[in-house]
C-alpha cells in the first residue's frame, strides 16, 4: 500500500473502493457540489460533539482550555478556504484509517448504486460515511493538518489532489483539532467569496451545536429550538425561530413541538403561516419542511416528508434513525420516507383535532385559510380522508349565520327521522335559504349545509358518507311533505297531471319531463337533474370549467311544478283561452326555475319575453 520516499514524507495509495468513489465524485457528481461545506462542517462537529463528550465523562484530552468550535477562513485572492475545528483531532493511525480507507460497511452499496444509476443524487454523499471526499468536488488539492486530542501526540499533516493517492508527514507541534485547506478548482471559486460561503454555512449548518465562525464573524446564533424540552423554550425564541426558518416577518398561526420515539426517532418543530400565501395568488407553495439529522440540514424542502395537501407548513423535522439506514440499505430510502411520514401527518392531524377542541378561535382561522388543503387532502389522499373529515367546517342552517359546524355536530343534532346528512351548494346563505330546493327542508325542520365553496362538492362526491349516514345533495334529497295538508285552492291531482303533460308539450326538448312535486312549498317550479347525476348547481361550475363546451349535449333537466302555486293555478285555468299567453307563461317559469338553480346561460333571451308580459299584465 505505501511506498516510502523519505523519511518524513510517506505516500500511499487509495484504497481501490476510494479510488472509484473519487472518480464518481469528481466526474459525475457536479450538480450539487456545494454540499461538501455541509459535510467538512459536519465532521467538523462530530469532531467537537466527540470531545465534548470525552471531557463531559471526565477524561483528560491535550489544551482542555480550548473549547470546541469551528471557524472558516477564506481567501479570495488565493482561491482557498481554510476550515478549523477545535475537536478531537486525529493521530497518524486515525488519517490513515478515515481517510484513505473506507470502513463503512454501507460505502460498497453506495458504491454499486451508483454504478447502476445514471445520474446519482449528490446529495446522498453524506449520508454514506463518505462525506470528506466531497471537498474534491470543490478543490483540487486538500491538506489537512491534525493533532489528536491524545495528550502525549503529535501533529500530522496529509495532503492529496485526489487521484493517485495521498502523502502523509509529521507537522510538528499542532494546536488541538483539525485544520483542511482546500485549493479551489479554477471553476469553484466562487467558495472563497465570503458572501457565498455565508449563505451556504447558513443553509446548511445553521443548527450545528457549536459556534461557527466565517472570517471571524459567528454565523449559527439560532439554536436548534425542536432539539430541546419545550418547558424551557421562551415564546420569543420560538419566534425568533420562526422567523429565521420561515423567511417571515408574521407571527406564525400555530406551532406544534413533538418527539417520538418509536417507530422512529423523531423530534420535530413544525408551524402554520398566518398567511396562506397560494391563496393570495403566489403560485403553487413547495414544502418549507426540511429534514434534519442531528441538526444537520439533510434535505432542505424534503419532498415526501408530508402528503401534498400539507405544503403550508413550514419546520424541521430532525430523525436521528435517518442516515443509518439509509446508508446501511440504501434501497429502503423511500419505505423510510413513507414511514416518516405517516408518523408525521399522524400526527399533525391529530394536533389539528385538538386545536379544534381547545383553541376553537384559532382554529377557525386556520379553516378560513388554508380549508381548501384539507379538501384537497379528502380527494386525494384516501388514506387521511377519513381523518380530513372530521376537520372540514361547513356553514349551516342549523346555526346562526357565520358559525360554522363540523359533520360530527351536524350528526348530533340530527332529529331520529332524518337519515341522511343534507347539503346546498349556494354562493351565500342568503341564496341558499332563498332557493326553491331549500322550502323541503325549512318544512321538515332539517338542517341544511350550505357550501360556499364549489369545491365542496367534489369533496361531498369523494366523501359519500360521514359516520355511516349518506351524504346527499338536497337538490336530489328523495323527500316530500306528503304528510302536509294541501293548501286550500291547489289544482287537484287530474288538472295538475295534465297541466304537466301540457307544459312537457310546450316546452319540448327543452325539458325531460315535467313532474308533480311533493316538496315545493313557496316555489311555483324548480328544475331537477335529468341523470341524478350531478347536481344543477354542479353542472354550471363544470361548465366553467371545462374547456370546449362548444358542443356538449343539450342539458336535460326535469320540471318539477307546485300544483298549489297560484301562478300554476291560474296557468291551468288560461291555457285552452289563450295559448300563447299560457306558453309564454310556461316559459316563463321554466326559466325562472333555472335561474334559481344557477344555470340559466344567457338571461338577456329571457328579458324581451318579460317585458312582453309586463305589457300585457299593464294592458
Ligand atoms: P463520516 O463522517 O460519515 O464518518 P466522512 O468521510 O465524512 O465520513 O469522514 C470520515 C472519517 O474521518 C470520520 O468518521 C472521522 O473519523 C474522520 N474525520 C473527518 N473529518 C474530521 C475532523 N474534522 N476531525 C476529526 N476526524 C475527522
Ligand atoms: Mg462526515
């Protein structure tokens, strides 16, 4: 393995599995290469977590006085960064072993996986115990200088361009720790700009538990909030962790501070954004959760951590399991992902629940922004759906304008009769209670869920039922106030049966059937779906939203007519004197009745017929 040149200087060759790891790293792995401060940083600290922990157990190591830090020097002119930490340091054993050999049992699997795979994901580096090796990514000539915390040690000073091997010799009388000059590459300059480097210091290792310092200015002043007990964070630390991880000037709406043991290590800081900002018209939200390993930024907007439809929230979730499995069994990567986040959205749609519960106003709030997500998460994620459920808020006949009720509530206040959970898709409430199709219920004293949002029916379709009880459009609702006296004048059943039979005539294709309602009350005539398909209110959005209505079939509703309405009273009695006033008439109401259902297309048709009308009524 090594060849000796002199006495002082030694030079060895890499390991074979380095030699190929190096090739990939420095030919195939430039897409992200600015990875390897996170990963020099990190070895760094584990440097210092290593000796804070021989000197927390009472063993002796060389300048005790020297705290664990790590400090970054560079020097544009030069081209070089120097990083120095204060850690554990390495004997001449030590380089030899960590550096020009590869112990970790999980590097070979790595090593394959890339092999196999065309374009590797860089960003692995790090979490296969290969993290040094990304520094030749960057320079072209790395020298590390180390003295061991041993007390009666030396310094040691190796040097490598990477390809061929490495060179080692005694350097004398070192302070503790370890001290790597890197010289740039003539294309990776940039990482000897001060600026650059901040930025990437503070993306990566904001969070690591000692102090880094960047040209003599401290550049990690936030602590890693999740990795300590809640009792004894400050409300303004959480805020001012807030702020530094959400990139926002607002207080955030909630927060929820977890940690779980099992299946997996998880300690996790996640919040809500007062401000939904897609709603706002920003574009589609990515993820702002990042996942973390032992403080270590791992995956900065970590797709996968959460369902979609929880996009708005923003944290760190830190799971020490992470790393050693990934690089262990590199291929369970995405069942480690799957786990995670199942335990997450677990549990933050529990939180949710309890919010409910406990901070009714706040969470109100979180609904008013953000209910579409968990609409989404009821069409999409079949998993959640059940759960989502229980956390959409609907505006309610039931209630008081304004207050909204969850389906459970709805449920409990259902009268033993009624079986089935009842819905209105309207702009408003005031259009809702004011719709022909509303008369049953105000009769029957069934309570109503008025859905503002047309979304809301997509989500009623998806959810089919809630706590076993049919979730159903009250414009298709099967009732009928059969059991309520006829009012006095009504046409009786043979004149109203042939009235509909006329207006089916006079109405032609217009309409599919013209039918005798049982749950009219005020309204002369309302229109029901043909197909029971979808309801009318329905059929408008998707025609606005599908894109060539150029020619779709001719919508085919059915007329349901109130033979105890005085306009249809009077209509049977005109029709055989004067025909065209009674089509006109019949008209008319048909278009009345689309018009409260919303899905009359151009009213101006409608307009001179009404005015006509109006002349005759003066006359
Ligand atoms: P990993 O950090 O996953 O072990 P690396 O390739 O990043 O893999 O580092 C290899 C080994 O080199 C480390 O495990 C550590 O023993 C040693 N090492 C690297 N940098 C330092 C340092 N700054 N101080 C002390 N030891 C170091
Ligand atoms: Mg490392």
């Amino acid at each position: 393995m090594s060849d000796s040149a002199d006495a002082q200087t030694e030079k060895h060759h890499f390991q074979a599995e380095i030699q190929q790891l190096l090739n990939l790293v420095i030919h195939s792995l430039y897409t992200d290469r600015e990875i390897f401060i996170r990963e020099l940083i990190s070895n760094a600290a584990d440097a210092c977590e290593k000796l804070r922990f021989i000197q927390a157990s009472g063993g002796t190591v060389f300048q005790t006085d020297t705290a664990p830090g790590i400090s970054l020097v560079t020097d544009e002119k030069a081209g070089t960064v120097t990083l120095t930490d204060t850690g554990v340091g390495m004997t001449r054993e030590e380089l030899v072993e960590n550096l020009g050999t590869i112990a970790h049992s999980g590097t070979k699997a790595f090593l394959k996986q890339l092999a196999e795979e065309q374009k590797p994901d860089a960003k692995l580096i790090g979490q296969f115990g290969v993290g040094f090796y990304s520094a030749f990514m960057a320079a072209k000539r790395v020298v590390v200088s180390t003295r061991s915390k041993e007390v009666d040690g030396s310094g040691w000073q190796w040097i490598s361009e990477g390809v061929g091997g490495y060179e080692i010799q005694p350097a004398g009388d070192l302070p503790r720790g370890t001290k790597i000059v890197l010289e740039l590459k003539d294309d990776a300059k940039e990482f000897a700009e001060d600026y650059t480097l901040e930025r990437l210091v503070k993306r990566y290792s904001s969070f690591v538990p000692f102090p880094i310092e960047l040209n003599g200015k401290r550049l990690n002043t936030v602590q890693a909030l999740w990795a300590r007990s809640k009792s004894d964070i400050k409300e303004e630390e959480y805020q001012e962790f807030y702020r530094f991880i959400g990139h926002d000037p607002d207080a955030p709406l909630m927060r929820l501070h977890f940690t779980a043991d099992a299946p997996l290590a998880i300690q996790s800081l996640l919040f809500v954004p007062t401000k939904n900002l897609e709603a706002m018209g920003m574009g589609r939200m990515d993820s702002e959760a990042n996942l973390y390993c032992r403080k270590v930024l791992i995956q900065p907007k970590a797709k996968g951590l959460f369902p979609d439809w929880l996009r708005f929230l923003k944290g760190v979730v830190d799971s020490e399991d992470l790393p050693l499995n990934i690089s262990r069994e590199t291929m369970q990567d995405t069942s480690l992902l799957q786990k995670l986040n199942k335990v997450l959205t677990g549990r933050f749609l529990k939180f949710l629940g309890e919010q409910a519960e406990q901070q009714p106003e706040t969470y109100e709030k979180f609904h008013a922004e953000y209910q579409r997500f968990l609409k989404e998460g009821i069409v999409t994620d079949y998993q959640h759906k059940e759960a989502l459920s229980k956390l959409i808020r609907f505006e309610t006949s039931g209630l008081d304008a304004g207050k909204k009720t969850s389906l459970a509530d709805y449920v409990k206040r259902m009268p033993s009769d009624q079986k089935e959970i009842y819905f209105l898709l309207a702009p408003n409430r005031t259009s809702a209670e004011s719709s022909p199709y509303f008369e049953v219920f105000r009769e029957r004293r069934f309570e109503v869920l008025i859905l503002e949002d047309p979304w809301d029916e997509f989500v009623m379709d998806h959810l089919h039922e809630f706590e076993g009880k049919p979730l159903k459009s009250g414009e298709k609702a099967d009732l009928n106030l059969s059991e309520t006296p006829k009012k006095e004048g009504a046409l009786d059943e043979g004149s109203a049966k042939s009235l509909a039979q006329w207006m089916k005539e006079s109405l032609g294709d217009r309409v599919g059937e013209v039918r005798i309602s049982s749950r009219l009350v005020d309204s002369p005539a309302v229109v029901v779906d043909a197909d029971k398909q979808t309801s009318a209110s329905m059929r408008r959005i998707l025609k606005a939203v599908r894109r060539d209505d150029s020619t779709p079939s001719p919508d085919r509703y059915d007329l349901e007519i109130n033979p105890s309405h005085p306009i249809l009273v009077r209509l049977e009695a005109i029709r055989q004197k004067d025909e065209p006033l009674a089509k006109d008439v019949t008209d008319q109401v048909f278009d009345n009745a689309r018009v409260a259902a919303g899905i009359l297309e151009d009213p101006r048709a409608m307009l001179g017929r009404l005015n006509q009308l109006l002349e005759k009524v003066l006359r």
